[in-house]
C-alpha cells in the first residue's frame, strides 16, 4: 500500500510516517528533512503533483498554525484552505478515489456549523472551510432507472452535474439530495453530519427546484416569487421579489396570472427564486434550462456562477452543454 502523508517532518508528521512505513510505502512530503519530498504545498502543482494512481491513502497534516495563519493571512490561507482543496481535487482526478484522512491540526470542527469569536482568526476560518471540503456525500442509489453505488464529494465553490438518458435516475438521485427520497443504501452527509439528523437545519441551507415549474396558475408572477420565497424560510422583500422578476427579464409580467405566461416564462418565475435571496448554501436544481431562450439560459447559468464564487454549491441535471464556470466540477454519469 503506497501512503502520502504531508508535513512529515513535524514531530506528529515523521512518527506516523515511521510507523507507516513499517509495513507500507510511505512519501513523505514537506518543506524540510527529514521529508524524502521536498517541496511548498501552497504552490498547486506541486500539491496536485504528489497523488498519483499509485498513492492508495493520503494522510493529510500541512498547515501553517497559530501565530504564522495570523501573521501572513495569504500563506495561511494558501496552505490550510488552498492546498487541502487542490489535494482533494488531485484525489477527484486521479480516479481511483484514494483515501483521504485529514490528520491535520486544524481539521477539529467536525459538526461544528458556528464559527464564534473565539475563532474568527485566520486559522479558525481556514479550519472551519478545509472540514466543509471533506463532509463528503456518499449514497447507493437503487431504483427503476439504476442500480449501483454513487460517492463524490462537495466542496465550497463546485458544481455536481448529474448526466444520463431519460430514465437513468437523475431526479431521483437528486430528490436523495435533498432528503425527499431515502437511498437504498448509504446516506447522505452535510458538513459530515448524515442529513436525517439535520433535517430543518439542512433544509434551510437547501434551495430546490425541480424539473415541473410549480407555479400556481392564480397568483401573478410577483406572488409567486413572494410564496416560493416564504415557505423556504428566505429572507426577501416584495422589492426583492421584483428585482429577481426583473433579472429573469420578468420585470412587465410582475403583475400577470402565471396561467398567462408562456411555458419559458413560467419555468423563469420559478428560477427567480435563484435571485431573490442567496442565503441557501446547497442549490439543487432539476433541468433548470429547460423552455428557455438562449438570452435566458445565460442568466440562469451567470447566477449558478455567481453562487459558486461565493462559496456556494450546486447540484444540477441537464441535457444541454451549458458552460457554468467553477471551481471546480464533478459529473456523475448514470448512463441508460
């Protein structure tokens, strides 16, 4: 078994890979001896470089701590944050899904969703974000249209596209997501805590819209959005409202009964919800491109980006090739 196990020349880092190499390969990397691999973390390539098809686990202990995050806030944050997510991301693409344990002094947040004030410095912060990357979403998903096992992990900032012919089990696995179906097996974990235990709180972080428009034919535009908004818990003023109409190039239809709109403008009342309030962490949308104009599909898909840069994730179904620009983006393949 080949193990990569980062800030190897600290006092924790060189025992483990000590003990590790008893009975395993072991590559040992950090900036200093007695290190075998020599090298700065907070530098991508390199981080990207050390997981190879070959490294079967990585053990994960780099960061920059206490006094040094708070005196230098970029290479803190280049090393606890930046380097932990390309060392995440360099395990996505390797393919083989390698394990992951995140030894590190600042991974101690666990379920801990509040950052206080005691620790809002530098390092609390990149603490904080590092155990949000990990909190991975793991189900077996078993129904008409497919029958397999499904793992991927979410990080702040990326994008889960869900492909598949009709039939293969998009939605469904989406409605998992969100907690409205329950896997065959498995479960699914926010922030590594198993959403059944969460639900309200999970729910509030969650904005869901499916591939039915779910629109009610006698309340105009504007109260639609007012409605949606409510029973999400989102903090929106009729202001708001109008203004997501309007991004959605709804503004002169505010006042209509939805049963006047057009298929396309309908589908746009419901993805005005998308610009009406960004307090949602986790957009799980089904077919958000359906009936609508090319105007209109580079709206929607400029506010699914613009979620994402503010640390946002999203999980989305499509069946057109839509640029949505991310972090980084994990697709899913159900075939059919």
């Amino acid at each position: 078994m080949r193990i990569l196990v980062t800030g190897a020349a600290g006092y924790i880092g060189s025992a483990l890979a000590k003990a590790l190499a008893a009975a395993h390969e072991v590559l040992a990397t950090d900036q200093s001896a007695p290190a075998a691999i020599v090298g700065n973390l907070a530098y991508p390539p390199f981080a990207r470089s050390l997981v190879t098809p070959e490294v079967d686990a990585v053990f994960h202990l780099a960061a920059l701590v206490s006094g040094g995050a708070e005196q230098n806030f970029e290479l803190g944050t280049k090393v606890n944050l930046d380097a932990t997510r390309d060392l995440l991301e360099a395990c996505r693409l390797a393919g083989h899904g390698p394990k992951f344990i995140f030894a590190s002094s600042i991974a101690v947040y666990g379920g801990v969703h509040e950052v206080t004030e005691e620790t809002l410095g530098q390092l609390g912060i990149a603490a904080a974000a590092s155990d949000g990357l990990v909190g991975d979403i793991g189900i077996h998903l078993s129904d008409d249209g497919f029958t397999g096992e499904i793992g991927f992990t979410l990080a702040p900032g990326a994008l889960l596209r869900v492909t598949g012919a009709n039939g293969s089990g998009k939605t469904s696995l989406l409605r998992i997501i969100c907690g409205l179906a329950l896997p065959a097996h498995g479960e699914v974990r926010w922030q590594r805590q198993p959403i059944r235990k969460l639900r309200e709180e999970y729910h509030r972080q969650l904005l869901y819209i499916g591939h039915l428009p779910a629109v009610k034919d006698d309340l105009t535009a504007a109260e639609n959005v007012a409605v949606s908004c409510a029973l999400s818990g989102a903090r929106a003023d009729a202001g708001e409202h109008l203004a997501a109409l309007e991004r959605l190039g709804l503004s002169r239809c505010a006042d209509l009964p939805a049963r006047h709109l057009s298929q396309g403008q309908r589908r746009r009342v419901a993805l005005a919800r998308l610009a009406a309030s960004t307090d949602a962490t986790l957009w799980v949308l089904d077919e958000p491109f359906t009936a609508l104009d090319a105007a209109a599909v580079g709206l929607v898909a400029q506010l699914i980006a613009g979620h994402l840069a503010r640390g946002g994730i999203a999980a989305i179904t499509s069946h057109q090739e839509v640029t949505v620009s991310a972090i980084a983006t994990c697709v899913v393949d159900l075939g059919g």
